[in-house]
C-alpha cells in the first residue's frame, strides 16, 4: 500500500510539472507572437499611421530569429516532458492556448491601440469584426509554419532526451 501511494505521488508530481511546462511554453509562443507584432506595427509607419488592421498583402509574420527561438523554445519543452501522451496533448494545448492569448492580446491592440472602438463600437456586435481581424492576424503567425518549427522542436527535443 505504501509503494502504490508513493507511486501515486509521483505520478501527480510529474503531471504537475507537465501541466507547468505547457502553460511556460504557451505563454512564451504567445509573447513571441505579441512581440513580432508589436515591432512590426511600431516600424511600419503606413498602417501606424492610417490605423490599418489588416491587410492580406501586408502583414506581421515571424522571421528566421522567431523561427528559431520557436525551435529552441519547443526544444526545451521536449526534453522536459515526461511521456509521449503529455507531448501529444501538450502540442495540441500549446498551439491552441498560446493563439488564443495573442488573439486576445492582437483584439485588444486593434479594438484601442488602432481605436477600432470609436467606430466598431456602435454596430451591433462590431467587437466581432475586431475578433475576426485578430484571429486572421493570428493565424498567419501559427499556420503553417509556426506549427511546423514547434513540431520539428519538440520532436528534436525528444531524440535528445531518448539518447540520455
């Protein structure tokens, strides 16, 4: 009884840890979105200026140093997570988690920073065009490069840690 109780403390010592990896590397995907984002209104002075939310010609996209720290980022969190079901479904739960907070970060950025509100503000359910604007601002960030450089991470991440 004693071995099963200690196992059992083990076991919920390890999902902890897992839980507290994924939300570090969601929450770590998410500032590298929020930053590339930051920086790329903050040096284009056009749709600063003219308070451009979107444009399907012009955007904010990650550069190879994103790309990269997207690789060491999911890197690390490979080697630290404990099973194979943790990395599967901490995948999944990081790329989901970690676009939703930049897609609430990117609507609050277009809803006062652009101040989408004076004119968004007065049609009913407008807050939904500035939701679908950060969603497709988002989504150029994850798909489908974000994704792939965080599963060549994490899967690189494993090798590491099977070869220990």
């Amino acid at each position: 009884m004693i071995l099963r109780g200690r196992y059992l403390i083990d076991v919920l010592k390890r999902r902890r840890i897992d839980i507290a990896v994924i939300i570090g590397w969601s929450i770590a995907i998410a500032l590298l979105i929020i930053r590339t984002y930051l920086i790329f209104y903050a040096e284009s002075v056009r749709l600063s200026h003219y308070r451009i939310a979107y444009l399907y010609y012009e955007g904010p996209t990650f550069t190879g140093l994103d790309h990269l720290l997207l690789i060491a980022i999911s890197f690390f969190a490979g080697v630290i997570l404990t099973d194979i079901k943790s990395i599967i479904y901490g995948f999944f739960t990081t790329i989901f988690l970690s676009s939703a907070l930049a897609t609430a970060y990117v609507f609050a950025y277009i809803w006062f920073e652009l101040e989408y509100v004076r004119t968004l503000s007065h049609l009913p359910f407008g807050w939904e065009d500035a939701v679908f604007l950060a969603i497709v601002n988002v989504f150029r960030f994850m798909f489908p490069l974000g994704i792939l450089f965080t599963f060549l991470g994490i899967i690189i991440g494993i090798f590491v840690r099977g070869l220990r």
